[in-house]
C-alpha cells in the first residue's frame, strides 16, 4: 500500500466541501458515485453497477474506470488544497489489471504528493464480486490547484 499523506488541511469544512460535489455535479450523479468515505489526503468512491456503466453483462467498462479513478484521486487531492481553490486535472493513467466484472466498483484514492498548487494521487479500482474485491485497475492522478477566480482566466 502506497505511503498515506497525512497532514492538516487547509480548509476545515473539507468533507462537507467534497461532499456537496454529489448534488451539484450532473456526472456524478449520472455515473451513480457515492461517498465511503472521505479523510485528509484519502477518498472511497463507490458505484452500482447498472447497463449504462457496462459494456457487457455483469462487465464495468473501461471509462467509468477511469473515471472512477480520476474523480477518487482528484477529491483526495482536493481535500489538502485551501478554501474557495479549484482543482484541475492535469493527466491521469490507468493500467487495468483484470476484467471489472462484478456487482459494485470501488476506488481508494490516496494523496502521494501533496503540493501547493500541483498534487499526485493514486487510486487503485476493485471491483465486488460474490462478496470480495478484486483488483482490477490501478491509476495515477496529478491535479494542479489554483484560486477560484483564476477559473475566469
């Protein structure tokens, strides 16, 4: 297991902060992504798996896998940065390791560097099956961080 960032944030309302991302991003609510969990440096994301996630029966494809990843490393990063900043992705890679076939998908970001204004995160993907996980992918994420107002830019 990859080396945990623990460090105080920045913003104390970081969880609520990352949470209410649920109700106003129409892609989260579209993949069906949950909250698990949500720490310092650290972001679970989960999602039922549904035929609009599938390319085959009982398969996830592979772009709700990435995007799965992008989103976990992306929120743990986040939950580091300061107040009223935005967080962009700056690139992600994905190696996928074995079919995502199963019930449920999870990503486990993780913050392995944590920067001002550019931060690196891992998230590896399980995927359910008859009640255990499976590593089926894993990803590295890095975001570059800003104040809000230079989004106008």
């Amino acid at each position: 297991m990859s080396a945990l960032i623990v460090e105080t944030p920045k913003n104390p309302a970081f969880e609520a902060d990352i949470r209410s991302h649920l109700d106003t991003s129409p892609v989260l609510r579209f993949f069906g992504f949950v909250f698990d969990s949500v720490d310092p440096g650290a972001v679970t994301l989960s999602a039922n798996l549904r035929p609009e996630l599938g390319h085959r029966s009982g398969y996830f494809q592979g772009a709700i896998m990435g995007a799965i990843a992008d989103y976990s490393g992306s929120f743990s990063n986040m939950t580091l940065q300061a107040p009223a900043w935005i967080c962009l992705t700056l690139d992600y890679t994905i190696k996928f390791l074995a079919p995502a076939e199963g019930e449920r998908l999870i990503a486990r970001g993780r913050t392995i560097s944590a920067g001002r204004t550019v931060c690196v995160a891992k998230s590896d993907i399980f995927v359910v099956r008859s009640g255990g996980e499976i590593l089926c992918a894993t990803a590295l994420i890095t975001t570059r961080h800003a104040p809000a107002q230079a989004e106008a830019r």
